[in-house]
C-alpha cells in the first residue's frame, strides 16, 4: 500500500479503491488526482468511463466527452493487445489548465506504430494524436500510456 500525503484519502466504489487527493487554493480547486485499479476484462473500458464521471462536473462538456473517448480507446488497446496477465490502472488528474488522464498496464511497453491507411485498426492512437493537447507512450514500471485535454479548449 502507498503511503498517502495528509491532504489524500482513499475511497471504495463499486469494488475498485480511488485514491483521491484535492488541493484548494483561496476557496477553489487547485488540483485533483483519482486513481483505480480495473481487471484486464472487456468491461473496463466501462468501467473507466464511469470512474472518469468524477470529474464530469469540472469539465467542459466537450471536454468529458473527448476524455470519455480517449479513455475507452486506451484501455480497450491495453485488454486487447497486452498479452501478460495484470491489473490495468487508470489515474486522472485535473490541475489548473489541463485535465490528464494515465492508463498503466503489465506489459513491457511498446513505440507507437503508424496508423496504416485503408485499415480498419488503429484508431485509438489516432484519436488520440488528433484530440489531445500532449499524449505519450512510456514505461513507468508497467507500460503507460497519457494524454491530457486542455480545460481552455472544448
């Protein structure tokens, strides 16, 4: 178990653990960080549409919906194409300008390819590249790939 600053807390739902740290700077929201474990199961992309709704309330709707997209696609890559067995974990952090939103998983990484013209594969990625502000694939551990939306933009 990680140890946890004196501003987190953790938080059970629907039989995931959150850990929820908030920082309020003058009575608003400085910054927020949300995290879960999800199985490598077809239904965990759902499931991580519904965890990310825990910042729906900050967020532009543009926003949550392209988050609700990206998030999908990224962790349906991650149970389609990992082979080793392994929890997937999903963290989101909204912080003043960006929302950034991490999905780890036991693989050993990989360099992203190129998406292949005429083919009906690889549109995750694509999506990505197309609607996030920054976005990478590295290896934290386990592999990781990020991306973030700015709150300026819908």
């Amino acid at each position: 178990m990680r140890a946890l600053p004196e501003e987190s807390w953790r938080s059970s739902a629907n039989g995931t653990t959150a850990v929820v740290r908030a920082t309020w700077v003058t009575g608003s929201l400085n910054s927020v960080f949300y995290s879960t474990t999800l199985p490598k199961s077809p239904s965990s992309a759902a499931q991580a549409r519904l965890f990310l709704d825990q910042v729906r309330e900050q967020l532009d709707p543009g926003v949550f919906e392209n988050a609700r997209l990206l998030l999908s696609e990224l962790v349906a890559n991650a149970v389609e194409h990992v082979a080793e067995e392994g929890e997937l974990e999903v963290r989101i952090a909204l912080e003043e300008g960006a929302l950034r939103v991490e999905v780890l998983d036991p693989g050993p990484g990989f360099v992203p390819p190129q998406r292949q013209a005429g083919s009906d594969r690889g549109w995750g990625l694509h999506f990505t590249d197309r609607l996030a502000s920054r976005w990478a694939a590295d290896f934290e551990g386990r592999a990781r790939v990020w991306f973030e939306l700015s709150l300026s933009e819908s």
